[in-house]
C-alpha cells in the first residue's frame, strides 16, 4: 500500500467514478476541525497490493458531511458508545443524517439542501441480489450502491423523490421473498463468487415477477426493464472468482494483519495471506489510527512448525 510506515486516520470507504473502492484517510495529526478536502487522500484498494497494518487501540470520532458536502473532522473530543463512529455532536451534523432515519411516511430533514437534493424525482428503487439474497433498496447512486453492498447483479425498478421511493421500497420489502437488509454472517459466506450471471438473472427475473403485484405510488415513475439493463457486478470484485474456499473472518480484536489483496466485495476486503484467505469487515478500520506497514505482520496465533520443537 505504501512505500513507507506511516500513519493514518481511517474515515470511510468508498469507490471512485471509476467504480474502483478506495479507504478515505487522513494524517492521525489532522485532529482539528476543518472542512477542507485538501487534508484527505484515498488509498485505493488494487488487486496484486500489499495490505499490512496495525491498528492501534482507541477508536475516536470521525467527523461528519457538511452542507457543502465536504468533510469536517471533529475537534469535540466527545466520547463515543460502542458501535458508533460519530460523536452525538456530529451525528447530528451529519449531512444525509435525514436519509438514514427516513421511513417514507414523513419528511424531516437535516437541512434544506438535502431536502432539495431528495426532493426531485432522481431516487432509484432498485433490485439486487446480495449473499444470494433478492434484496430491495433505495439510492440517488443505485450502481454505487450495489458495489458498497456487494451485490452480484442489479437492476434500476423506478425513480421518484426521495419519500415516495422509500416507500415504494417498504411495500416491497414485505414481500415475503424480498428483504430490505442481508446479514453479515451471510456475505462472508458469500465472497466466493460461485453463482453463474445466467442463474441469478433468472432469480432476479422471478423478483421482478414478484413486485407487479406492488402498488406503485403516484409519484414513482416505473421504468421499462430489458435484459440488458440487468447489471453484472461480479466484474468489480477483483480476483474473488479465485477463492478455493470461504475466507477466514479477521475478529475486532485482530489489531495486526496483512497479506495481498485478491479483491473487495462490500465491505470485506479479501488478503491472501500464504495459503489462507482472509477477509477484514472494512466497517472495523472505520475511527481508528492505522499504520501501513512495510512488510506482512505475524498474526497473533500464527507461528511455524519449527517453532513447536
């Protein structure tokens, strides 16, 4: 990853306009608040790269979106609960906060610039098939979308405005053969791509069948879809088609790790590292200071024959 050790301070992950996925990171000495874009670089995450890190103990805020949609760090020092990557201060802050909380019944947002942004009819509905999972969802970037959830195949139902697409989606979401969220546990089963494009576009074709039974709101435009709509993501996965067996999941507490990246699918980067293929939830780096390092660590636990003579 890097020519040198340093450090850095993980904020999110991400995919570039090239669709390739990136970790967004900054200096660990940038701990003041700033809005400026110049502090972060992306970290890009190529099949046939080293990834060697150490991530060190105490997980601290983020930061948050701004209005102007840049990224402001966070000088509050507030404590954090467990599980969360944002202080109470720039949760509330957070720009597309609204998003997260919508329901589709009411509207309530976080400024008036995303309300302006979700008002016009540029929401995607959308179909996809994550873990071998028919899943729904709603999205201003569904192909952007799919690669963060590593879907395998997609495709676009209908465009409306932000509330009446959410919507949509919850009365689909009901359907007892459609979910609206897929496990964890089940996309780690799932990294090894084994499932040919023809036998999941026959699935998702049978989901579509499903959905015309759905009332679409008035607002809620539905599109016309032919086959060659139906998007294959397996293509943007790396080298996953390579996996011989299912990779090891790295726990929250393996702080030392490393290996060549084979490929990122969601959010599970997957190292080859000797003969074992393991796989790190990215979410995990998320708020912590993170040294690239030079060369690949021992893990833990991890020790020769030799040494046990």
């Amino acid at each position: 990853m890097t020519d040198q050790l340093s450090e850095k301070f993980i904020i999110h992950f991400s995919h570039s306009k090239n669709f390739e996925p990136y970790l967004s990171v900054t200096s660990s000495n940038n701990s003041l608040s700033s809005s400026s874009n110049n502090l972060f670089e992306q970290l890009f995450l190529r099949p046939g790269d080293e990834f060697n890190v150490k991530i060190n103990d105490k997980r601290r805020c983020i930061g948050h979106r701004s209005d102007l949609g840049e990224w402001s760090l966070c000088s509050s020092g507030l404590p954090l609960l467990e599980k969360e990557v944002q202080c109470f201060r720039c949760g509330r802050d957070e720009f597309y906060q609204c998003r997260a909380l919508c329901q589709g019944d009411i509207c309530i947002p976080s400024s008036p610039k995303a309300k302006r942004l979700c008002t016009p009819p540029n929401t995607e509905v959308y179909l996809t098939i994550v873990a071998g999972q028919l899943k729904v969802g709603v999205s201003l970037n569904a192909f952007k979308r799919w690669l963060q959830q590593g879907s395998e195949i997609g495709v676009i139902l209908a465009k409306g405005p932000g509330l009446e697409a959410r919507r949509y989606e919850k009365a689909i979401g009901r359907l007892e053969e459609i979910t609206m969220s897929v496990r964890t546990n089940r996309k780690v089963d799932h990294l090894k791509l084994t499932s040919s494009f023809t036998d999941l576009k026959k699935q998702l074709i049978a989901g579509l069948e499903l959905i015309k039974e759905i009332e679409v709101p008035e607002e809620v435009t539905q599109l016309e879809i032919n086959s060659d709509e139906i998007i294959n993501l397996a293509l943007y996965y790396g080298e996953l088609e390579k996996l011989e067996s299912t990779p090891l999941l790295l726990a929250k507490k393996d702080k030392l790790f490393g290996g060549t990246i084979l490929g990122q699918k969601g959010s599970f980067l997957v190292l080859q590292d000797d003969k074992t293929p393991l796989a790190i939830n990215l979410n995990y780096l998320i708020g912590f200071d993170v040294e690239f390092l030079t060369e690949k660590p021992e893990r833990a636990g991890q020790k020769s024959l030799m040494d046990f003579f």
